[in-house]
C-alpha cells in the first residue's frame, strides 16, 4: 500500500504536498512505535493518547484536509486552519471510534467488539 501512494505521490507533481504526505508516512510508523511501546500501560496520559491517535488517525485527515487547499490555491492562513480542521475532525473520529469498541455489539461495530483494545 506505501509502495503504490509513494508512486502516486510522486506523480502529484506538487512539492508542498509531497512532503506533507510524506510526512504522514513518517508520522504513522511513528504511531505504530508509540502505540506498540504503550502496550498495557495503564497510566497512559490523555496528551499521549491523542499524540498516538494523531499520528495514527488524524496526521492523514489532517495532511488530506490541507492538501486540498494547497491545491485550490487558497492562502497559507486558510491551508493551516484546514490542517487543523482535519486534525480535529481525525481526533474526534479516533475517540469516538475507541469508545464504541468499548460500548457496542460485534453486531453494531460491524468488527469484533473490544479488537481494538488488543491491539
């Protein structure tokens, strides 16, 4: 899969973007090392559980968010304020999303109930 959006990125043909994808790529590896070294950690902090769901969740809907107003050619006040639009609609998407595999059915989530809590 990072093999296929690495061509694709590359034929964007927008440097701006390139290296805002780019940094998606570094940021979900980056979410991956977290979330593996917080395994069973009960004292995880709130600041380091959404740190981890940024990079995990919401550095692609944010990067996405901002690449399309690089794109439209809006200014850099409005590209930043999509940024962090994204970021917090990804944010949002993650709690909700942890929440529910708490509170819900298999039925309901359409995936096993509680699979996200043993990852």
């Amino acid at each position: 899969m990072f093999a296929q959006s690495s061509w694709y990125l590359a034929n964007l043909e927008n440097i701006k973007v390139i290296k805002l994808i780019s940094q998606v790529i570094k940021d979900f590896a980056s979410g991956e090392i977290k979330q593996d070294s917080s395994l069973f950690n009960c004292d995880l902090t709130l600041e380091e559980y959404l740190l981890k769901s940024y990079y995990k969740t919401a550095s692609l809907i944010a990067a996405s968010a901002k690449a399309g107003a690089i794109f439209s050619g809006v200014g850099s006040s409005i590209r930043e304020q999509m940024h962090e639009y994204g970021k917090n609609l990804g944010l949002s998407f993650q709690v909700v999303d942890d929440i529910l595999d708490f509170t819900q059915s298999a039925e309901q989530l359409g995936k096993p109930a509680g699979s996200d809590l043993v990852k």
